[in-house]
C-alpha cells in the first residue's frame, strides 16, 4: 500500500510540473498594465489629436465595451460610426453649441440619455476612466470626426471643457 501511495504521489507531482512547463513555455504570457497617459499638447495638430482620441476610445476609455462601432441589434450605447453627426442634430435640437453638447455628453452623460438606451455611462472625467482634460478633447475631436464637421481641437476648446466640468460638479458630481 505504501509504495501504491508513493508512485501515486509521484505521478501527480510529474502531471503538474508537465503542465506548469506546459504553460510557461507554450500558451501565450500577458501582462496587464495599466494605460497610459497620452499627452495632448499645444500645436497638436489636428490629425494627431484624432488619432490619439481613437487611441484613447478603444484603450483607456474603455468606450467599446459598450458603444459598438456600427449599428447592431441589442446595442447597450449609440454606434460609433455615425456619432458626431448624431450630435450635431442633438445639439442643434437643444439649441446649444455641439461642442458644449459633446463635452455634457462625457462628463455629465446623464443630460443625454439618447431614447432607447439606459443611464449606465458613467462621467468619463472620474474614475474608474479618469480621462484627463487633454484625453477628453482628442476623444471628443475623434467623435465629432464620425459624420461632422470637426470643431473641437487644442487647447482652444479646454475653455469650454472646463465649464462643463464646473457645471456637472455644481449639480452634484464629485468632479
């Protein structure tokens, strides 16, 4: 009985040690870090800023859990693909600037529910995204770039960010 014991004992020590060999060196290893800050500076031009928002949406913002690129049935968040012209409409319905109406939409999304879809989004500005002032230009550069007329660029728009900002912290954000 004892020597059925130990060649047992031996034989599941040799089916570990297999499979730890087995998956250090032959599955794929990742490592998770956490994003990075990318760095919107003055003289960004406007292709650059672009090109970082959509970094930024499908990286750090973590945008595309939710907002699918094109329409598709039991979407949790309005497509991607047609967003900025569906904001130019919105805004010019609530008769307010689209550059107001895009920086409401991501620190105060709640004032945009878009009918059809649930309050779930949070303020991109707070954690867990964190979105910094410059982020949240080049995001908002690269909606308004899907289907309108891109008028939010560096650091001209940071003005109008930051009162948006003011305004959701006065109704009762943490921001």
């Amino acid at each position: 009985m004892k020597g059925g014991a130990i060649k047992l004992f031996v034989l599941v020590v040799g089916i570990n040690i297999f499979f730890a060999y087995i998956g250090l060196y032959f599955l794929p290893q990742s490592q998770s870090l956490p994003p990075k800050t990318i760095k919107i500076e003055k003289g960004i031009a406007q292709d650059e800023l672009i090109a970082a928002g959509e970094t930024i949406l499908f990286g750090k913002g973590q945008c595309m859990v939710c907002h699918p690129m094109k329409p598709e049935s039991g979407m949790r968040a309005p497509a991607i693909a047609t967003i900025g012209a569906d904001m130019v409409k919105a805004a010019k319905e609530r008769n307010i600037p689209i550059e107001n109406y895009v920086f409401e939409g991501l620190v105060n999304p709640a004032e945009y529910i878009q009918k059809g879809f649930e309050n779930m989004m949070p303020p991109v500005h707070k954690a867990p995204t964190s979105l910094t002032e410059g982020e949240l230009i080049a995001v908002s550069a690269y909606l308004q770039s899907k289907g309108a007329n891109i008028t939010i660029n560096y650091p001209d728009s940071v003005p109008i960010l930051q009162d948006e900002i003011k305004k959701e912290t006065k109704k009762g954000g943490n921001g």
